[in-house]
C-alpha cells in the first residue's frame, strides 16, 4: 500500500502530528504551502486566516511535484482556523485527482473541531473516508497527540 500524508501547518502542531505519521508508517510526507504565507506570530494572522476560513475560501497555493495517482491511501491534515479547516488545505481538497481515492482526515485545534471535520468530509464521496480523529494542538498535549497519531495511522493502514 502506497501511503501520502498531506498537511499545512502555520505553528507547526499539525507538522508534528504528519511528520510522526510518515516516520511510523513509512509514508511520503507532502507539506502544503501557499503561494502568500499567512501572518503567524501577530494578531493578523487570526484576522486574515479567519477571514479567509469563515469564508470558506481557497487561497493559492504553491505547486507541488506529486502524483496523486499512485497512492492507495491520502490522509489530509490541518489546523482548524475559525471552526473550519485552513485554507490551503481546502484548496488541495479540490484536487480533482483526489476523486475515487481512499481518504482519512486529522485536524489540530485549540478547542474543538467544531464543523471543520464535517467540512472537510464534504469535499469527499462518505465511501472514500476511512477514518478521522481530531487532536488539541497545545504544547501540553504533544506527547499524547504523538502516541495517539502512532496508534491511529497503524490502525488505518490495516483498514486498506
């Protein structure tokens, strides 16, 4: 089985949760950049982040050499910004050759998911979602969230 782990991450808590998941599982690791950062250490980011979340839109992103095609598995990662997912993610959900691909969702938050896991799960047929899980992106948490990524991605390679 041929495995991709596909994240954004602005603070680095969804890169700690993707980088584990390739080094267990053996999987490519393909981080998700867009073509104009997002601010990260001021108040602008929750201000153009939630804008740009709230209002569901995609934002450009930089090309990325990697043919989807020839997974079996992709699993998609991102922090969750104004209760839906980050905005470069929602952009690679639209990949068109994402279709008929086997797909499993995380997201890292400071809170709760709220609606940014049914969202993602909308960009997909429910037949192609093998599984999902959420996890609270403090620094507090890393430890369990490292052991919880581990547990989980075993679980979904078995599930393909």
């Amino acid at each position: 089985m041929k495995l991709l782990i596909v994240y954004y991450s602005l603070e680095g808590s969804t890169r700690t949760i993707a980088e584990e998941m390739a080094r267990v599982s053996g999987g490519d690791l393909l981080e998700i950049h867009p073509v104009k950062e997002f601010p990260s250490q001021s108040g602008w980011k929750y201000v153009v982040g939630g804008f740009y979340s709230t209002m569901r839109r995609p934002c450009p992103i930089q090309d990325y050499d990697v043919d989807l095609e020839k997974y079996d598995l992709i699993v998609i990662g991102t922090p969750v910004w104004a209760y839906n997912p980050s905005p470069p993610i929602v952009t690679f959900m639209k990949d068109p050759d994402l279709k008929g691909k086997k797909i499993a969702l995380f997201c890292t938050h400071g809170g709760g998911p709220k609606s940014a896991m049914d969202v993602m799960k909308s960009y997909f047929n429910p037949e192609q979602i093998v599984s999902t899980i959420d996890y609270i992106g403090s620094a507090d948490n890393k430890e369990s969230n490292i052991l919880r990524a581990q547990k989980w991605i075993k679980v979904i390679m078995k599930l393909i």
